[in-house]
C-alpha cells in the first residue's frame, strides 16, 4: 500500500529532520540520537516523514520501538499499524498528547514527566559505583530484567555500547548487582537515563542515587543535557534535589505480554 504523504528518509532528508526535531531537541532525544548514531542505512532502524511542503509527522523505528513526533499532532494510523504488524512493535514512544490519540488493542498506555538536567546541583559521594561496558552489561540488564519483571533487548544495549552511545553504572554487593542506572540515546548534545532500580533487598542505602549522580556527572562532563522521565514520586525528588527540571509530559504504549 503507498501512503501518498508518507516516504522513507535518507541522509538527504537529515538537514529537514533535524531542524523540524531541534525545536524541542529534549523531548526528541530518542529520535535525534537514533539517527545521529545509526544513520539510515543500519537495517534495525528506519525514519518516515509525513510530507506536504513541511514536515507534519515523523515515524522512528529502531529494533522493535517507535518514536513519534508531530507537533501538530497528526497521526496516520492505517500507516503506523502497518509497522507495527510488520515489525512486531513493542513500544511506542512520544508526547503524551500525541500518545493518547492512539487507541489499540492489547497495547497500555504509561505517562511520565519529562526533565532534565545541565548542571548538578549536589555533590554525592558516589565512591563503589563502577562502570560496565560491552563485556560484562549483561550483569546490568539481568538484574535489571528482575526488578522491572519484563525483557530488555539484549541486542539493542549491545548496538548501543558499540557505537559508545550508551553508559552503564552499578553498584555491587559480593560481586552481585544491586542497584543501577543507564544512559539511552546519547547524541553528541543529549543523552537520556533509563533503568534506574535497587533490588528490593538491598533499598534505603542511597545506591540508585550514587548511580544516578556517576552517570550524569560522566554525561555533563561530555558536554550533554541529560534527560530522564519517570513515574514515581519518590523517584522524582531524588532527580529534583540532583538539579533536573520538568520539562513535560511524555507517554508509552507498551504492548501487553
């Protein structure tokens, strides 16, 4: 089926992509950073625009996730269940007005409040916090995958360390992971903190904390706006008293088990 509006971009289209994005660069992170790393040739991940003299909507997919951003708000449905039905899409992401236009079946929806952060506003001491990379992360992600009960994508965590868009601080106890956080989608300018947890034996001790501030003093010191969303309200003063700053509202369908 051809969608007249809609076409598949190319690096000829990034100059158009990323003045439309750049408007509200920190809400789009995952989408800026997805293209700046991975570009448009990498099979797992592919960008669509909604086209009619300007851009209307983009459409990011990467592994089994999507992106949208339309700042108008404009949705072609016939066309993002094509994908979905294709590519077996797990989770689609943007604004949470956007989102909540979207009615499926077997897919939720979450909100979060969006925020971030330029400039640290407390000194942790966040000595016994290291850093993993592409040969032990797994450590990260198992235990990680218990606490949230759910599956994260191996490979797209490994995709990202290889292209050095992803960063991984823990904190251990008898060599066993009980607490971290990670960075997604770094741009050259951005980055966002995902997976954020403590195991639920080893709570109150200030390690997600201690991983949370390495993390964005690493990210701040490259130069980056670190960003993060997130639900919970004890979670949100631990970011306020680090210096991060709502900044909006974005929202997740993710697809039922």
């Amino acid at each position: 089926m051809k969608y007249v509006m809609i076409r598949k971009c190319t690096e000829a289209d990034l100059d158009i992509l990323n003045e439309y994005l750049y408007r509200e660069k920190e809400l789009n992170l995952f989408v800026i950073s997805d293209i700046e790393v991975f570009g448009f040739e990498d099979s797992n991940i592919e960008v669509f625009i909604d086209y009619d003299n300007t851009i209307r909507t983009v459409y990011l997919r990467f592994f089994d996730n999507m992106c949208l951003v339309s700042y108008d708000n404009i949705i072609d449905f016939k066309f993002l269940k094509s994908i979905i039905d294709e590519h077996s899409i797990a989770n689609i992401n943007g604004e949470k007005e956007l989102i909540n236009k979207i009615k499926m079946d077997n897919f939720r929806v979450e909100d979060y409040y969006f925020s971030s952060l330029t400039e640290l506003e407390v000194e942790v001491d966040d000595s016994g916090v290291s850093e993993l990379d592409i040969h032990n992360f797994e450590q990260y992600i198992d235990a990680a995958n218990k606490v949230f009960n759910n599956q994260s994508d191996y490979e797209a965590a490994k995709a990202e360390l290889e292209k050095n868009a992803k960063h991984i601080f823990v904190c251990k106890e008898n060599g066993k992971v009980v607490s971290g956080a990670s960075s997604s989608a770094e741009s050259k300018e951005l980055a966002m903190i995902i997976g954020v947890f403590t195991d639920e034996n080893h709570r109150r001790k200030g390690y997600a904390q201690k991983c949370v501030h390495a993390l964005c003093k690493k990210l701040l010191n490259e130069g980056k706006t670190v960003c993060l969303f997130y639900d919970n309200p004890n979670a949100a003063r631990m970011y306020e008293k680090l210096g991060f700053k709502q900044k909006g509202y974005l929202s997740t369908l993710k697809k039922d088990n």
